[in-house]
C-alpha cells in the first residue's frame, strides 16, 4: 500500500466516523443537555460530546490497533 492509498483509506474512515457523530448530534439537537465545564469557564462540554469523544477512540481503536494511544482534542 503506499501514501495515497493510506491517505484515501484514511479519508474514509473519518468522513464515516464524522457522519457517525453528525447522526449523535442531530439525535441530541432538540433536546435538553447536561452541560459541564471542562477546565475553563469558557470550555463546556456535553454528555453528547463525550458520547461523540468515547465512540469516537473505540471506533479508532478497532480500525487501527496498530496505532495507539488516540487523543481527541476539542
């Protein structure tokens, strides 16, 4: 495999992992959320990002285990 057929393989597997959290977001829109801050007043966070953040490490993880230690940042 080379660098195109790894990026393209790569580019699919985020459009489909973005569309994934897009359906979590559009499921969460209308209704009420818990909201915390994560550091800084400023920095809120959702129990629907962090449902996004956790599916989002356990879907990488079972596509590239060779790849470790994932870290979403926001």
């Amino acid at each position: 495999m080379n660098v195109t057929d790894d990026i393209e393989e790569y580019y699919k597997a985020a459009e489909g992992l973005v569309l994934t959290a897009g359906k979590i977001i559009e499921g969460a829109i209308n209704l009420n959320k818990n909201i915390k801050i994560k550091g800084i007043e400023w920095d809120l966070v959702t129990e629907y990002d962090r449902r996004i953040e956790d599916d989002l490490k356990r879907q990488l993880s079972n596509m590239y285990p060779q790849h470790k230690n994932f870290q979403v940042y926001w």
